[in-house]
C-alpha cells in the first residue's frame, strides 16, 4: 500500500465540511502546521477540533478559528487565545473543556478499541454534568467516551514511506496517541526515508497507524512565550 501523498493539499482532499478532526501536539509545539495551512484554504466549516489547546491567535488552530471554521472546539487548555474567548462568551463556538489526563486517555481508548474509560479526573465538577458515575471500592468514577475522530492530524521529525514515525523531543506530547486514534491518521514529517531505513528501536509510532504520510515544508515552530534576558 502506497501512503504517500504529495503534499497537505492531497492528504486532506477528503476532509469534509462537518468532519471530527485530531491535531497533535501541546501548545504551538509539534502541531501539523501544513495540514492546518491545507485545512484553511479548503475553507471548511462546522469542524469539530480535538486538541490540547486552541494555538494561539494567529497560528496553529487559531487560524481555523480566526476564518470560523471550528464549530466544537474539545481541548484542555485555550488560555493564549483571544479570538477562541471571544467566541466561546458570545455563544458562537461550542466548547468542551476536559482534564487533559482524560484528554490523552479518550485518545487512547480510541486507539485501542475500547469503548469508554472510567476516571476520577473531575469527579464533583462542572466537568461531571451529565455524566454517568460509579463507585468502585469505595471512590467515584466518570465514565468517560472514547473519541470517535474522523481524521487525526500528526507531526513527526522523521518518517519512512510505510509510514513509520520518531518524535523529536517534547514534540512527541499527544502526537502518538492521536496517530493511534484517527480512522484516518495523516502524518506530516519533516523527513521522509525509505522503508527500512529507520531503527525500530527508535519508532514510536508503527506504521500500521498511520494512513497517509508526506514530507513538509517551511516549519515556522513557533514559541508562545519567548522571554530573553537583555545584553548587560
């Protein structure tokens, strides 16, 4: 099976207006910059997002924000985003705010096949509204559902053509486990090898995952919060 597509354009043809979409990485680090670009110039809409946090106002997820994109935004951290509280105040994006140890454990259920998980994540808060709970030995769980993610989104540092993937870093964070969940997994790297020529001592994420798989260009990697000391 061939998994390699050109480009970010082919690898999200099929997405579609209304799709449920992961996108890896923790802040603006590790998130599949091209595929988001690709995502805004197809001008889709009414998306759903799962991912850590929203970016920040003018890269990563919030530029899909900033063209009104997102109707559902599922995430644990939006703080660094201005556009994201403006919508979420005046009612026009829906908003799932959850732990984000039960944020990474529904991706990985998902991936595993299994159905639900039973957490004591958010147990007596806000977060419980609704939700089925159950004692177990005493203590209170959340029965919490796997996602059910049309696409997922990844970035890799390196990649072979049978869709293999090594993280760099902190740039691992939840890629992995999304790469896992997605009936779709696209994995975007920024370097694409043969098959056979990475270690699989080293490959974190096994092939079988993933679906599509091309090499990207020009990475911004953007940082938040970049503080400096000034020059004595």
């Amino acid at each position: 099976m061939n998994k390699i597509v050109d480009n970010a354009d082919s690898a999200i043809n099929d997405v579609k207006d209304g799709a449920v979409l992961m996108l890896g990485g923790f802040g603006l680090c590790g998130i599949p910059e091209n595929c988001i670009a690709a995502l805004v110039k197809k001008g889709l809409k009414n998306l759903t997002c799962i991912s850590n946090n929203a970016g920040v106002d003018d890269f990563g997820i919030g530029l899909l924000l900033q063209q009104k994109q997102v109707k559902k935004m599922i995430a644990s951290y939006v703080g660094e985003n201005a556009e994201f509280e403006r919508q979420l105040l005046s009612g026009e994006m829906e908003v799932e705010l959850i732990p984000q140890g039960t944020l990474a454990t529904r991706c990985m259920a998902a991936g595993y096949g299994m159905p639900a998980i039973f957490t004591p994540a958010g147990v007596g808060t806000e977060v419980a509204e609704g939700k089925e709970v159950r004692n177990f030995n005493g203590k209170d769980y959340l029965l919490e559902y796997a996602f059910d993610a049309d696409f997922a989104f990844v970035k890799a540092w390196k990649g072979d053509a049978d869709g293999n993937l090594i993280f760099k870093a902190t740039s691992r964070n939840f890629n992995p486990l999304m790469a896992m969940a997605g009936k779709i997994t696209v994995a975007e790297v920024e370097e694409l090898v043969p098959s056979g020529e990475l270690d699989p001592n080293n490959v974190h994420v096994p092939g079988i995952y993933v679906h599509r798989i091309f090499q990207g260009k020009d990475y911004e990697k953007r940082i938040e919060q970049r503080t400096v000391r000034t020059k004595e």
